[in-house]
C-alpha cells in the first residue's frame, strides 16, 4: 500500500528551515484524488491509503520529500465555547492562530448561555476547513429547537439570535451536518464532545457515529430531533434498534460523564470525579472497558475542568461560567494553553433551559 503522505506525522512544523529547500525540488503539484469530494488536505493525507487505484506509486525520493511540504499546521482541540466569543477571539490572539497555517477542533457545545451565540457560528462555520467540530448536546438542543413549531419554542435570547437571524437556517443547517466524532488516524487522536461508550473499541464507535450522523442529515431528521430527549434506554446496547439506539448513542456522544460496568449512565451526577453514587466510574475508568489504542480529547464536563489521565484529554473549563476557555495543542505531547474567560459567573443566568443545569 502506498503511504507516501503518512511519512511524517502530522504535528511536525511545516516552517521548518528545509521548506524552501524541498519547495525548489518539487517537480509537479500534488495529484489531489478524483475519488475524494474536496480537494482538502484530509483528502491529499487520506486519499493514498484509501485510493490506490489513483495514486499509483512515485519515485521514492518525490515521496519522501511530499510530507514536508504538505504536513501541517499546528492543531488546537478547543473545549466547550458555548457562545463566548470574545473569549474565543482572546484565545485565537493569544494562539495567534492563523487558519492558514493552524487548525481549529471544536469539542462541541459551541453555543447556549454565552451570549454570543450568533457570532460564534459565523466565526467557526467562516473558518472552512481550518475548524472541525463535534455536535454537543447544546448544539443539538438548538437545531431541535428550529424544528418546533415557533409558539413552542423556548424564550432563550442567545438561541433566539440565532433562529431569528438571516442567517440563521444557514448556520443551523452547517451545524446539524456536523459529525458526533472526529478522528485523524495520523495523531490516533479521536475527539467527542462527552464520551465513548465503555463498551466501544474505535470501530465500534465510529460506526455508531456514522449511523446517527447519516440520520441527522436524512430527510426524515426532523423527526430524530423531536424525539432525541430522553433518559431511555439508559444505556447503550447492541441490542437497541431503531430509535432507542439512536437515543443511547446520542446520549453518550454528548451527555456522558459517570456510567456503570454496563455502560448505564447517571444523568444527575455532574461533579467531579469521586462525587459520584457507589457503582459509577468517570466514563474512561470504567473497569473491564474496550481497550482505547488512541486519545480521546473532550469537553462538557467543566467540574472535570483540564483533564489528562488515561489517555483522555479534558479541555471543558467553564468559559461560560466565568472559568476560563482552553486549547489543547495535540501533538505527541499535548499541551494546554487557556485564557481567562471575558465573562463573570451567573451572567445570562435567565437562559437556563430543559438542557439542566450545567449540562
Ligand atoms: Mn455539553
């Protein structure tokens, strides 16, 4: 098989001093993949391994120097904004992002409560491919409410602006097509916004997020998003069918923080790790789960606050409570870089909803 775009892995700094260099040896652009639909760098990194057919092999020495000069970009997997988007304007100078050059994960949540949820939409769906994102189970909560009739809808301002705005159908459309999970098999890096499934290898969870993902983007998704609510089936099982399994598997991508040896959750526990009723583990913890040969970079669990233990990495820090917003740098040794949240706690306290509290 040929890997030639999987000769450098992915954190390595495209600025090194030996760019000009190769840039002077190249001899004919990059062969995009007619199989792929965007002309993306995912597409160039993954279309060699998955496409064969069209990416017959090049000479070795062409091959080994096209990592560098296509690798990115530094990698910022950021915890929940939830509509703070002056604390994520402070965090892109203070990373002096450059969609260029970097890269933008969103763990999801990206609006409710803060205020600005407008504005954060715009922003991230503006960035193009610079930003991938997560659905959370705030986001969520807001493509269900475009789909009610509006005298049932809830009087939150900050989901209003959204639903109300020109714009509004546009952005809320780009958000419900974003994915439950994002992998890249080159960092071996998987990102959700809550958790995983004590019962889910990689496979498994992928396959789960695949599912739900094609349901929310069908004709029929409306009808998903009505009825999504709910704390049954308590847990996920390869026994649910239909709904209920639509419902269990949106409950862990987006909802998950304590769950038993089964995989059953606890919905009311919030806190922090040891403040949990006897026979509940924080998800990652769970004793006898599926072996995880990868990292898993979350939010949504701001009593978690920055996290890192078992391979998983927590980035949630309560922007939106007055906590601070945080990048995780992914790379071989992550790194986290926080700024100090723009907002005081309490603030917008009136847009409390059927989310819960602190959910
Ligand atoms: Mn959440």
């Amino acid at each position: 098989m040929v890997r030639s775009f999987a000769f450098a892995p992915r954190y390595a700094d495209p600025r090194s001093a030996a760019l000009p260099l190769l840039l002077g040896t190249r001899t004919h652009g990059p062969q995009l993949c007619l199989c792929a639909s965007r002309p993306s760098y995912d597409a160039l990194t993954t279309a060699t391994a998955n496409h064969p057919h069209c990416h017959p092999r090049r000479p070795p020495l062409l091959s080994a120097l096209e990592p560098s000069r296509v690798a990115p970009l530094t990698i910022y997997a950021v915890g929940d904004v939830q509509g703070c988007y002056d604390s994520l304007q402070r965090l892109v100078e203070r990373l002096a992002f450059d969609p260029t050059r970097d890269r933008f994960w969103f763990t999801g949540d990206l609006v409710n409560r803060g205020g600005q949820s407008l504005e954060t939409l715009r922003y991230i769906k503006g960035l193009g491919e610079a930003a991938v994102a997560v659905l959370g189970n705030h986001d969520l909560h807001l493509v269900a409410e475009s789909v009610k009739p509006l005298e049932r809808r809830q009087k939150n301002a900050d989901l209003r602006r959204v639903l109300e705005a020109p714009d509004g159908e546009e952005l809320i459309t780009w958000l419900r097509h974003r994915p439950l999970l994002h992998y890249d098999p080159d960092l071996r890096f998987v990102m959700v916004h809550a958790g995983l499934s004590p019962q889910w290898n990689l496979e498994r969870a992928r396959g789960e997020a695949d599912r739900v993902e094609r349901e929310l983007r069908d004709k029929d998704f409306k009808n998903v998003l009505l009825r999504m609510y709910g704390d049954k089936p308590g847990g996920w099982s390869r026994r649910l069918k239909g709904l209920d399994r639509t419902r269990a598997t949106i409950n862990v991508f987006t909802r998950l923080r304590f769950c038993d040896t089964q995989g059953q959750l606890n919905f009311d526990a919030k806190g922090a790790p040891g403040t949990q009723p006897p026979g509940y583990y924080p998800w990652f913890e769970v004793p006898g789960h599926k072996a995880r040969d990868f990292r898993v970079v979350t939010g949504h669990w701001s009593a978690l606050g920055r996290f890192e233990g078992m391979g998983v990495y927590g980035t949630d820090t309560g922007c939106v409570w007055g906590g601070s917003l945080t990048a995780l740098k992914l790379g071989a040794q992550p790194e986290f870089i926080s700024v100090p949240s723009t907002r005081r706690d309490g603030e917008d306290s009136d847009s409390a909803d059927e989310m819960g509290d602190r959910d």
